[in-house]
C-alpha cells in the first residue's frame, strides 16, 4: 500500500519480500531513533562560515550527528528523513537547541569570546508554532545571548500557511536572533514573498556553488542572487565552497560569507574552540603587482 502511494494514482503493487524488508528497516531506524533520543546519542558538531574577503570567522553551523553505540557515526543522510516522517524531528530539534545553547555557556564560562551559531529548524518543527518558545528557554536557562543564534529555515517550510509563518517568524526575530534561508534556490519563494518575510540573510544552496568555474550559467545565477539579495538589504552566505576558484569568483562577485570544506569540515567543539582562537581561517587574496620593468634615470642613469 505504501508503495502504490508513493507511484501515485493509477498504479498497482503485487506483494515483494524487499518491500515487507524495506518497511522492517523503517521500523526498527524509527524504534533506534526514539531510543537515541532517550540515551543522549546524539551530539553536535560545528561548520565555520568566514568573511569572504577578510577570511575571518564570523559564524558557525551547528550540525547533528549520531553516535550509534554499536554502528558508530551514522550519516544524516540515513536518519534525517525518518525523524522527519516519524514526527521525531521536532524532538531532535530541541535536543540539537539545548546543545548548541549548553556549549556556547562552556565556551562563554571559559573566557572565549563567541561568535554566532545557527541552528537549522525543519519544517515540522516549524510548523508546531513553538519554536521562538523553546529557543527563548534555552537561552534564558544558559545565560546566552539571543544575537548570537540564527536560525536557518528552508523555503517550503515558510510557504506553508504563509500568515501564520509570518507570526513564528516575527515570534522568533522579537528575541534578537536572526533568521535565513537556508538552501536558496531550490523551493519556491519569490521576491514578494523574501520582502514579506523580512529575513536577515539567505544561503547559496551548494548546487550553485559547485558550477562556479564550471559554466558560465552558474555564475550567472550566483550573480543573480546576490544582487537581488543585497538589493533587498540581506547577506549572503555560500555554502558548498571546496575550491580556491570557487572562493576568488565568490570574491568577486561581492559574497559576504562563505562555508565548505575549502575553509573546514565540521569538526566537533574542541576543535572549533581551536578554529575560533585562530580567528582567520583562510590567507587574504594576494596583492596583485604590475610587471617588472627597470626605469633608467635620464639625469643619473641609476636604476630607480
């Protein structure tokens, strides 16, 4: 049945092991994610987003992963969806919240001067309506300022009863966190619609970012979107960047800030205690200088 639903209307599906095997595995992600939850398994780890031109760490992308006590780390990719379908998400969600705002206190606590942190909130936890609630517990419950978190929220997540996401919007931007989009390009807002949700900032989704050098219609469409976002009064952030090339076109075409593995993998929060102490995380571009060529004195003909 589930199969059938999947194809759409019209089809048909006659009973196969693999999807009785395929609907087992679903399960037992599903029962191994609720007691994930239960036993702390998951932790969070930290991508740096720098200043394109000064190369300076100026934020951070909180990201989660699994630490499964029997398969080890396992890949977003093989649990987000399901905590999204099962409902579980929401719950992930405030775990991944209360983490973030935990560690931001140890740094904090050590003396460590902090620099914002965002935290992706999904559609279904968006759509619960409670999310500027939790985040202003978490706060107030680890002394931690509310400018240093942003929130990234997809396209599609705010195109769903667009009234009301304008009041979580709002809700969630009265604390003093900042709000993006996150993957733009591949949902479906328009200009009308960035204006009417006043956000602070938007994410090149890394499919743009990957045709840098590679064609000349990517280019064009960076070229596209930051101009459109800056005319709108909002910074843009690359993501996707693993190329010294990528970085100079991304230069060039006036992009504030840029993530990838150019600058670092995410890496756990020692490590990114590391990264902010050394502050300058990629070399400023090199000056270009003109040609040699001797000029001779007429009056001492001394090579000057």
């Amino acid at each position: 049945m589930y199969a059938v639903k999947v194809a759409g209307k019209g089809h048909h599906r006659f009973f196969q092991p693999e999807l009785f095997e395929t609907i087992r595995n679903r399960r037992e992600l599903e029962q191994s994610l609720v007691a994930a939850l239960e036993q702390d398994q998951f932790l969070v780890v930290y991508q740096p987003r720098v200043d394109a031109m000064s190369g300076q760490l100026c934020s951070m992308e909180a990201l989660v992963r699994w630490r499964h006590p029997q398969h080890g780390m396992v890949p977003p990719l093989e649990f987000i969806q399901v905590a999204e379908s099962s409902g579980l998400i929401s719950q992930l969600g405030e775990v991944v919240i209360e983490k973030v705002c935990q560690q931001m206190a140890h740094w904090q606590a050590a003396g460590q001067e902090l620099v914002p942190v965002s935290i992706n909130v999904s559609a279904r936890q968006f759509g619960r309506g409670d999310v500027h609630q939790v985040l202003a517990s978490a706060l107030a419950r680890h002394r931690i300022d509310a400018r240093m978190i942003e929130v990234e929220i997809t396209e599609s997540a705010m195109m769903d009863e667009q009234n009301r996401a304008v009041e979580q919007l709002s809700a969630i931007r009265a604390l003093g966190v900042r709000l993006l989009v996150d993957d733009f390009g591949t949902g479906y807002s328009s200009l009308s619609q960035l204006q009417k949700f006043a956000m602070d900032g938007l994410k090149i989704d890394r499919a743009f970012t990957m045709e840098l050098g590679r064609s000349e219609q990517g280019e064009v469409f960076v070229r596209a979107i930051l101009s459109m976002a800056h005319a709108l009064g909002m910074s843009v952030v690359a993501e996707g960047v693993e190329t010294r090339e990528q970085l100079d076109i991304l230069r060039a075409l006036q992009c504030n800030e840029v993530q990838g593995y150019f600058i670092s993998r995410p890496v756990p929060a020692e490590h990114m205690l590391a990264l902010m102490r050394k502050r300058f995380l990629i070399p400023l571009p090199a000056p270009v200088l003109p040609p040699y060529s001797p000029v001779h004195s007429a009056e001492n003909n001394v090579v000057s």
